[in-house]
C-alpha cells in the first residue's frame, strides 16, 4: 500500500505521493507495486494522469465560481477549464497590448446600474455594452468593424452577428462561445478584429 511519512524526506517523492493521492492516481501505483502487476501502456498512463487531473480541476473550479457571483460576468466568457480564447488568439507581440486590455475586461465586476452617457444622453446599465454596441458616438468604429468582418464572414455568418442583442454582442465580441463559433482562421481574424475594436471604443470614449 503506498502511503506518506511525513517524517521521512526523501526529495521529491513526498511530493509525488501527495499528487498521486490528490488526483486518486495511487491505485495505479499500487497495482505496479503488488505482485500481479498489470502495466499501464504509456498512452493509457498519460491518457489517465490527464483525466484525472482534468476532472479534479474542473470540480474545484466548478465550486469556486458558484461560491462567489463575483464570477458570474466570467463564467460566461469561460464556461470551461482550458487555455482562454483570449491567449489563443493574441498568440503573437502585435497583439499583446489588446489581449491586456481584454483579459481584464474579462475579470472586471458587473455592475447593472442605471447610468448617463455624457456622449450621447442615453441611459445605460452596462458601459461597455454601451460604448461598444449602442452609443452612436461610437457608430463610425462599429461601421468600420462591419466592414472589416464582411470580408473575413459569410454574408449568414455576419448577420447572425449583427442580428444579436447589444448583450450578446458584445459577449461575442470578448470572445463567449454565445453564438455560432466559426473554423478556426475565420474565428481568429473575427475575435483579432473585434478585440482591436474594443480597444479602439474604449480609448476613443474616454479620451474625447
């Protein structure tokens, strides 16, 4: 039976063990041990290590975003534990400075309070819904995006978009699987595009 001494050091063994035991991968390690071992083949081994890991993550992420409606906004845009779309697509330098802006719009608080827009007079809950999709100061930026994405979109593809509530839009927008993904290049200069718009709503907005 594989058990810990937390008396004994014995380098990085206690470590092992206790990650054996956290992602319940012992009993593999104590069948090899027994006499009857039975050999995972490497393909099965990695192929449990990352199961298991997987699975155990996921129930502790799982339970800290329903602990705490902080999350709510960012549940949203990653309904899953895996690399954030965010960091796929901003995958070379020229669009690092998007990415850090749009990583922390993903974490910001949802306040859904009535405000005014000084730009436009209108009441809004949202301001980055606002200042994306809805304040007309901003409709030249958004006329520009249309543009850009017809030429990356099927004509369908792009009305889907067009078509959607200024909530999910802008859901879209950061990248929340709200609506039809699209393959892969299409998806990457889609969220390469509306990323930069984004960027380019929120400096143009406070800066005038």
């Amino acid at each position: 039976m594989l058990t810990i001494d937390p008396v004994l050091h014995l380098g990085f063994i206690p470590d092992v063990c206790q990650y054996l035991f956290k992602y319940e991968l012992h009993d593999i390690v104590n069948n090899l041990l027994s006499p009857q071992h039975n050999t995972p083949s490497k393909f099965e081994w990695k192929s449990g290590v990352k199961n298991a890991i997987l699975r155990e993550e996921t129930y502790l992420w799982d339970q800290r975003m329903a602990a705490d409606s902080y999350f709510a906004f960012f549940r949203i845009l990653q309904p899953a534990v895996e690399p954030a779309v965010v960091y796929k697509v901003s995958n070379i330098s020229l669009y690092r400075n998007s990415m850090l802006v749009i990583a922390r719009l993903w974490t910001r608080p949802v306040t859904l309070e009535n405000q005014l827009c000084l730009k436009c007079n209108n009441t809004y809950q949202d301001e980055l819904v606002h200042v994306t999709c809805e304040c007309p100061s901003k409709l030249a930026l958004r006329n520009q995006l249309t543009d850009s994405l017809a030429s990356i979109l099927l004509p369908d593809e792009l009305l889907r978009v067009l078509e959607l509530d200024s909530v999910s839009q802008t859901l879209r927008f950061l990248g929340a699987p709200v609506e039809t993904i699209f393959d892969m290049p299409s998806e990457t200069l889609f969220l390469r595009n509306t990323f930069a718009f984004i960027v380019n709503c929120i400096q143009a907005y406070f800066e005038h």
